[in-house]
C-alpha cells in the first residue's frame, strides 16, 4: 500500500434542477472508481475522499480540495488521482464552471465552481504526479443561452505546464456527449479494465497513464458505436513522463475486472455488445512518441529495455561485469545518459542496474577497493547482482562450501520481486563479516 497517495473523487449525481434520471450513474461512478483506487491503486481508505450527490456541493468540493492541500503541505504525496463526473461548461466570455449538485440555473454564475478556482486549487496540491479523470460532457444540465457543454471545465495548460507529471484525461473531446450507460459510465467501465489490467501481456507488471489513456479512447469508441473518444491531454514541454499508476508484481492479474455474467446497458436499456473489437488509433498514438522516448520496462526474464530516443537497449541483469562493459560498447547513446535514465527510473530493478553500471565504469568493482562495509552496504541496498559479482571475484581461485550455499540464495534472492527475505538477510550479514571473508580481502589487498 502507497501511504502517501491521495485520491478525491466526486460525482455530482443528479441534481434537483434540469438533470435527467440519467445523471444519477456519476455518482455510481464515483463510488465505484474509489473501490478500484483501494483496491488495484493500493490508495489508502483513509487518504480517499468520495463526494456524491449532497456532498458534492460547490463548498464541498472546496473543502474537500482544501484538505487535500493541507494533508500534502508537510509531505508531497508520491501521486493523486482526481475524478470529476458531472456537467462542464463554458460561457461566451470564455470562463469555463464545474457545476455542482446544488448549482442552480437561476444562480449559476456564484453556485457552479469557476474552473480557474478549482485549477488553482489544484495547483497547491504537492504532489509528483497527478492524474485528472474528467467525465463532464453530459447531454442536458443547465440550458443557459451564455453556457454550451464542454469536455474540459478549466483552462488545461493553465495545470499541466506548471510542474511536470500532470495529466488530464476526459470521457470524450468537445463535439462529443459522454455517453451515460448502466450499471456503470463506458468512460468508467474502460477505465475500471484497464486499471485491472485487462490489456497486459502475462508478463507485463505495469500499469502507466499512457497505455491506459489508449485501453480506454480504443475500447470506449467502439463500445460507443463509435460516438465518444476519450481525449488525453500532456504537455510535452512540460517534460512529463509515462508514470506508473498500478503495480501488479506477479504479472497479469487473474482476476476478471467485472463478473462474467456482468451486462452493460446504454440508455435505452439495450445490452452493449463487449465483445465488439477495437482497433488501434495508430495517428492518435503517434501525437505521444515523445512520452515513449525514455522509456524502462522490466520483461518477464528481468532484463532491464530502456529505449533512448528510440533505440532500444536490453540488459539482462544476470550478466556478468564483462559482458555489461561489451553492452555499453555497442550502443550508440551516451553511457551518463543511460545511467541516470536507469537511476531516475521507478522500477527498483532499473535503479540497481544503473548503479551497477556507473560502479563498473568508474572500477568500483575492482576486488582490491573492496571492503567489508561496502559488501554490507551493497547487500543492505539491496544491490545483490553488484554484490555477488564481488564476492565471486574472492571466491574464483579457492571456492568455499559457505559461499557457495550463500551464493545459491542470492541467485534465487535476484529472480524474485521481492529481494531477499529478512531471515537471509541476517545470515548474508553475517557471513560478509566472518573471517572467511575478511581472510580473502585480506589476500587481496
């Protein structure tokens, strides 16, 4: 579980003004989307705050918003999920409303929530990432002739170029109506499935914003009998990163996001046929090569692919100092550049790796600087590939029946998700302080 990740998710419901039964599911929606935070997100329940119906007034969302800044003024939360579903507008001078569950259309102008204010609301919250689901632009709401609907109720380079790491993604883009279905919205459905990881490969463990963006525009259009996209919006020059939403460490989830027997219904009640087949917008993808350019992925077998620019580079982590100094040879992109992407990168076995590699250029590796309280360090770092490629160069000329049963549990320790376990751990610390070990160094040296 992530302690420091937020989410606030309001669905407006139907209002007692101007909105169709119909509306009552983004209140449905808001309550499902915060058991699929708990539950895929690992969010904690108390750092989730769900608003529908009453709750989700116009002072109810400030407040809500206003906590969340304050629960992240003393610590940045690592990532924040913010879901809106309800009515957007914008009025002919430009300035775009949330509306509320108690905004009026006799009073819309003071009762919906000016998207400038919830944008800088927004702003104050300290996060690293952040991620905005928008489900606004619903047939019906306020008639207003000064309103028209709109997918986006806020000025969305007004967020997304001020700190790296903020993305919006909406149900559908202006021209469109976002769909209302049942038991649930499309927009919500798609995004429940690939949340749960329905388009991962066996292997794959990750979830990341961008390749759930395209699992929901690519199965929401179909779906919607090609009606509604969903639209994301990134700033490149904001120098945003494909971000990881969901960890799964065993790979591909088992489990089925909805129920098999589970029927989806659009607004006339018919049945939504699920198993139509969707397509890949190929154009639309390519608006977001930039986010692919620096990429690392952890396959099935653990080796480390990063692509720099669009060059692919496979690391197996296994390998020995030699052949990582042939790798680095062969490629056609700077060794620093490499090195501080694997470093920056999210995943533990990409960090290790990187540091592995700026260890070996710099000859940190050499037996002869090697001490007792670098193998502790290294072991305690959980940098285990590093540390036993040192403790086979002691052992190379006069093997021992101590290191080559601790060997084995280091070798099993690196093919497993979670490291090495406390009890081994203990023991490892143990023998890099025996005098087998301090007699070796002491060889070198």
């Amino acid at each position: 579980m992530t302690e420091n990740t937020h989410a606030l998710l309001i669905g407006i419901g139907q209002r007692p003004e101007g909105d169709s039964e119909a509306m009552a599911i983004t209140a449905t929606d808001a309550k499902k989307m915060a058991i699929e935070l708990e539950k895929r997100a690992k969010v904690p329940q108390d750092n989730i705050t769900c608003l529908i119906k009453e709750q989700a007034s116009k002072q109810g969302i400030l407040t809500a918003l206003d906590n969340l800044i304050a629960q992240t003024s003393t610590q940045t939360a690592d990532m924040v999920w913010v879901y809106f579903s309800g009515h957007g507008y914008r009025s002919k001078k430009a300035k775009h409303y949330l509306i509320c569950h108690d905004t009026t259309e006799a009073d819309w102008q003071t009762s919906a929530l000016l998207g400038s204010e919830f944008v800088a609301k927004l702003q104050q919250i300290k996060t690293d990432k952040m991620l905005i689901l928008l489900d606004c632009c619903h047939a019906g709401g306020i008639t207003a002739d000064a309103l028209e609907p709109t997918a986006i109720p806020f000025e969305p380079e007004s967020l997304l170029k001020i700190q790296p790491n903020r993305v919006v993604l909406t149900a559908s883009h202006a021209q469109q109506t976002s769909l209302t279905s049942t038991p649930v919205s499309l927009f919500t459905f798609a995004l429940v499935e690939g949340l749960a990881g329905t388009y991962l490969q066996t292997d794959e463990k990750d979830i990341k914003f961008f390749d759930l963006a395209m699992y929901v525009r690519e199965r929401v259009y179909p779906l919607s009998k090609r009606k509604q996209q969903p639209q994301l919006n990134v700033l490149e020059e904001s120098s945003t990163k494909n971000f990881v939403l969901v960890h799964y460490p065993e790979g591909k989830p088992t489990e089925r996001a909805f129920e098999e027997a589970f029927q989806l219904m659009d607004e006339t009640k018919s049945i939504i046929n699920l198993q139509e087949p969707t397509q890949t917008d190929t154009a639309y993808r390519q608006q977001f090569q930039w986010l692919m350019k620096n990429e690392v992925k952890i396959d099935g077998n653990h080796n480390v692919v990063t692509a720099i620019n669009g060059q692919n580079i496979t690391i197996n982590q296994g390998a020995s100092d030699e052949k990582l100094l042939e790798i680095l040879a062969a490629q056609q992109v700077q060794n620093a550049e490499l090195i501080a992407m694997l470093k920056n990168a999210q995943e533990k076995e990409a960090q290790s790796l990187g540091q592995r590699l700026e260890n070996l250029l710099k000859g940190a590796d050499s037996p002869v600087k090697t001490t007792i309280e670098e193998l502790r360090n290294l072991a305690q770092q959980g940098d285990l590939q590093s540390l036993l490629d040192k403790l086979d160069a002691l052992f190379e000329q006069k093997p021992h029946f101590s290191y080559s049963q601790m060997r084995q549990n280091l070798q099993f320790a690196l093919n497993n998700p979670m490291g090495i376990p406390p009890h081994q751990m203990q023991g490892l610390l143990v023998f890099l302080g025996s005098n087998e070990v301090k007699k070796r160094l002491n060889e070198l040296t």
